[in-house]
C-alpha cells in the first residue's frame, strides 16, 4: 500500500495514491486532466477501501498534509471516498469529495462544480471510459487499465460497492495504450483491473483475457515484458494457458487470489475455488513453466477461522511454491455478510497474519537461494533496484540508468533481496 510522503508528488497538482495498481493507473489519469485544467495548490488524494487501516493511513495523511500546507483544496476520491463520501466531507481538512467514475472525468477537474460531495450511484455505471496514460511519474513499470468492477460478491469484500459491475476496456483501446507506453520507453506492462480474469464478458463476442493478451501482444512487438495483477483461481482461460506455455514476454509470474487454505472458510467467503483448485494450478503452471513463481493474497483470521482451519492455509503456503505473500488480517467492512458473521479477536487475527509473513519469508528465503550465481534479466528500477522476470526482487551494488532490461548476475543475499554485483549485457 502507498504510503503518503511529503518529499513525493511535488508537481501541482499532488495525487497520493493509497491501494492498488488500478489506482496508481487513475492517479496518473486523474493528474493528467487537473494539470490540463490548470488546478493549482491541490492535493488529490485517491483512497482504498480494502482494509479499515487502509481508510485510517488515508485520513491522517489528509490531517498530515492540511497542517503542512494550510492553504491548499484538498480533494478526495477513490474507493473509500465512493463509498463513505459523508465520513470524508465531514473532516474539516477536506474541501471536496470525488467519486469513483466522476474522478476520471476532465470536467471533474475543470472548477465548474462547488458541491462539497460529487459521487453518482456507481451500481449504475455500465462502460469503462478509455484514458491513454503516456507515463507514471514515479514508476518504471507501466499500469494499464483493462477491466474494472466486479460482480461477485465475496462475503468479505466491499469493493464491487466501491467500483460497481464488472466492465471491460476494449481491445483496440488496449493496444492503443500499449503503443503509446511503448513510444514513451516504457519495456514492462502490468494490466490490472479489478477482477481481470472477467475481462471480456460483456464485449462484443466475449474474448477472454487471454485472448485478448495474445491478440494485443501480436500488435505490439515492442513491449518486452508483460505482467497480470491478481489474478482468480478459478478463472484460468485456455488462452492464459497458452501464454503461460508459449509466450516469452509473459512474465513467469502469478499473483493469486487465494485468500485461504480451507475450504469451509473459502465457502464461508464465497470463493469460487478450492484448496485442491490452487494446488493443481501451481502444479500445471510449474509444468508449464518450470521457473515460474507465484504470489498470494491470504487473509488471517476471517470469522469463524478455528485454529485448525488456520494451520490449513499454513500449511498450503509450507507445501506449495506460494512464495510472495500479501498477507492481511482480517477486517471488517461494513454492510459485508462478514461483518455479521462471529469475529475472531483482533490480536489473534494479527498474531495469525505474522504466523503466515513469517512462513512466506521463510518461502521466499529459501528460493531466493536457489538463485545466486544465476544470471537474471531484470528490469532496473529507481534506487537501483529492479526485478527479475519472475518478480524476484534485485539490487545492483553500483549505479544503474533505471527503464532498461540487463542481464545481471547474482553473487548473493542480503535484506531479502538479491545482489548483482555484474551487468553482462
């Protein structure tokens, strides 16, 4: 999760951007029509609903910055905003609050419009308008909007209430982006959406996300490398198989949306697949692609989690190559199935989300191993670090010009990163 700096996002108008990738792609979208509106001494600050700490980061971010800058219009938008704009407007340090579709906008942006609070019913909204970003300001990799919305109602979740119904950026409008990043020098895509392996059921003749992948890959040969965020378990398309086996630009990289490693309370959350259903993914992935390497979303602590139940999902991350962990306890969002649902305390909620950090770095550790004296391409990035192509994490011992693909060698380990000490090519 992002969190607020006040050394970053000097340009006017500031955006902080707290959550997802899809949220870092809209703040760019978002700073993009205010600069082009001539909004000046703003901060915009684009929210996520997905955790209560989430929501409290935001908020005293917000105080932070009215105290560091009394005269500036602090402007509040993105999921949590959406969904509680009253709890923002009501803050004395706020001056207006954006919805979710208006946020994205060029008239939100143009100062036509005093009302404190501009959000529309999002369960209305149906077409995802197309917005071409030409660059990230503080990012080498590039975050390209396919999909947004959700239409499963996991018992736990409040986005879909923060994003509305599923819907889908064309595939024209895709590849359109993916030239533009491409002239601008960007080698790495990421597309993110919300619930990205539903892209394409309400287009026109209902590609599936592979599809669309191999089709925009095809018309873009000058994108190196391509990533997916979170991808559903159980929503794998024969295409997103294919690329896995066949595609070398996409990357042997998959971050799953797991949640947990049993299957009461996967029922209980209203997931869709099984604790079998993850490991035989991993299992043909693997054997697709041998040096692939997975990530995980899990929750610590949903109600009713025994302690048995919990020792499950440990033990799925100790007999199964999940390895990047996204480990969050559980919390209660308002107006959810869950919230109603008997809770567990939330110091055991925590105790349990560090039992399974812990076993995801002991993961990571040990394959982090496996790698020194391997030569990797990797991406560099700011700060002189980078990744490799399966989202290792990598530092380079001497200065390196960020946004190019080298390939480096690993001479060792050191803060859970891999050290380069050579460039080779």
């Amino acid at each position: 999760m992002t969190q607020y700096d006040p050394k970053m996002n000097r340009i006017d108008p500031r955006v902080v951007t707290f959550g997802c990738r899809l949220n870092i792609h809209e703040s760019e979208i978002m700073r993009g029509h205010a600069q082009a509106c001539g909004l000046k001494n703003s901060i915009i600050f684009n929210t996520c609903a997905v955790t209560k700490e989430a929501e409290r980061q935001a908020q005293q971010a917000i105080r932070k910055a009215r105290r560091e800058n009394p005269g500036a219009r602090i402007i509040v938008t993105g999921c949590a905003a959406q969904i509680d704009p009253e709890r923002y407007a009501r803050m004395p340090e706020v001056d207006q609050v954006i919805g979710n579709d208006v946020k994205l906008s060029a008239d939100a942006w143009a100062g036509h419009d005093p009302k404190m609070i501009r959000v529309n019913d999002i369960m209305e909204v149906r077409e995802t308008a197309a917005h071409l970003v030409s660059g990230f300001e503080t990012q080498t990799r590039a975050f390209v909007q396919v999909q947004n919305g959700c239409d499963h109602r996991c018992t736990f979740c409040i986005i879909p209430y923060g994003r509305g119904p599923s819907r889908s950026i064309p595939m024209g409008v895709i590849t359109e982006q993916l030239r533009k990043l491409a002239e601008s020098g960007y080698q790495e895509i990421v597309m993110t959406g919300v619930d990205v392996t539903s892209y394409g059921t309400d287009l026109p003749g209902a590609p599936s996300l592979g599809q669309m992948i191999r089709r925009v890959l095809a018309q873009v040969p000058e994108i190196r490398r391509l990533r997916l965020s979170s991808l559903d378990p159980a929503a794998m398309d024969p295409d997103l198989w294919n690329l896995i086996a066949e595609e070398p630009r996409f990357m042997p990289h998959l971050h799953l949306s797991v949640q947990s490693g049993d299957d009461m309370i996967l029922k209980r959350m209203r997931r869709r697949h099984t604790r079998a259903d993850v490991v035989a993914l991993c299992e043909r992935a693997r054997n697709l692609r041998p040096d692939i390497l997975f990530g995980a979303d899990l929750i610590a602590g949903f109600p009713t989690e025994t302690e048995e139940m919990f020792l499950n999902t440990l033990k799925l991350v100790e007999e199964s190559p999940l390895t990047l962990l996204h480990v969050f306890p559980y919390s209660s969002r308002r107006g959810t199935p869950a919230s109603r649902m008997p809770q567990i305390p939330l110091s055991l909620r925590k105790d349990r989300a560090a039992r399974l950090r812990e076993q995801g770095k002991a993961q990571e550790r040990k394959f982090l191993k496996l790698n020194i004296n391997k030569s990797h391409e990797v991406l560099v990035e700011k700060g002189n670090k980078g990744h490799t192509k399966n989202f290792l994490p990598v530092r380079f011992l001497h200065e390196i010009l960020s946004g190019q693909i080298v390939t480096a060698r690993v001479v060792g380990i050191e803060n859970e990163e891999l050290l380069v000490d050579a460039v080779l090519s």
